[in-house]
C-alpha cells in the first residue's frame, strides 16, 4: 500500500467517524430534549400541587363566619363596610389575585396549565365584575402587573359584553345579605 491508498483509506475512515459522531451528537440531543420535556412536565405537575394547596388555604380561611361575611359584603360594596371587613376582605381579594397572577405569570412561561389557570382567572374576575370587587379593583388593581391586569380587566369586558351571568347570579350563596355593603341588592 502507497501513501495515496493510505490516504484514501484515512478519508474514508475520517468520513465513516464524522457521521458517527453526528448520529451520537444527533441522538444525545433528542434524549436531552426528551428530558427538559419531561422535567417541564414534572414543574407543571408541582406548580398544579402548589397551587391547589394555596387555593384550599383561601378556601379554608372562608370557612370562617366572619371571614366569610366580610368578603360577601365587600363584593357587594366595599368603601362603606367597617374597617375590619375592608381589611378582611381586602386580604382575601389580595391572596387570590396575586395567586391568579402567579399562575397566570407561569402559564405564559409553558410552566402552568392553561385548563387550571383560565377557570381561576375567570373565578377572579367575576369578583372584579361585582360592584364591591370592581371598587376594590379600581383601588387596588395597579399594583399587579399589567399584563395580568389586561387579563382581568379583558375577562370582566368579556363577561360584560356577552351577558354572561354575574357571580350572584352564577353563585348566589355569594351574594351579601340584604343592608350589608353599598351595594348589597346589586
């Protein structure tokens, strides 16, 4: 064997090694895709954990009798309650907004479920949509962010421009006792 023969066996060993190392490169990539997609998964399913636990904790505070009647007064108007059912019900309206927006800041990063995600934003802003919960947004709604504001406020237009029900309606049990609240017969 000559150099020249030599060489040609070395091209050819060089260009068998080259696509060997792109079939490995090419498969190490599609394992590595197949685990980010997989961890992406494992991050949606802890932030759906996560979340209902946070919603069961707002839920278990309206378990309280006086909890639970602050945040119905307040829905049906807010200014006019005494200090301590504002403040109540401004740490209940608080909690699941920021919660809502959390979630919301998750799904837009392919980090949440958009089937979770959505029902609570509308939940939220049907509260938003009653009289007390559109007084208390109005104060209150500037200091979230503005796309999760856009996405309240385009929800509540939606409800509005559809004639979709009120929350009262929807869930009456909702709705203050009659003289409790502004706006209690709204």
């Amino acid at each position: 064997m000559d150099i020249m023969e030599l060489g040609a066996v070395g091209e050819l060993v060089g260009g068998v090694a080259v696509v060997a190392s792109l079939i490995y490169v090419g498969v190490q990539v599609r394992q590595n895709s197949d685990h980010l997609r997989q961890g992406n998964e494992i991050q949606k399913a802890a932030a759906a954990r996560e979340f209902a636990r946070d919603c069961n904790a707002i839920m278990l505070h309206m378990t309280d009798a006086k909890q639970l009647d602050a945040f119905r007064n307040a829905l049906g108007g807010f200014s006019d309650l005494p200090k301590n059912q504002q403040a109540s019900a401004h740490l209940l309206l608080s909690s699941a907004s920021v919660l809502a927006q959390t979630n919301t800041y998750l799904d837009h990063r392919s980090l949440a479920d958009s089937g979770i995600v959505e029902p609570f934003n509308n939940f939220v802003a049907s509260m938003m949509r009653t009289p007390g919960g559109a007084e208390w947004w109005t104060e209150w709604g500037e200091t979230y962010d503005p796309r999760f504001r856009q996405t309240i406020e385009g929800l509540v237009s939606n409800m509005e421009s559809t004639g979709a029900r009120t929350l009262f309606e929807r869930a009456p049990w909702y709705e203050p006792e009659a003289g409790a609240g502004t706006h209690a017969s709204t």
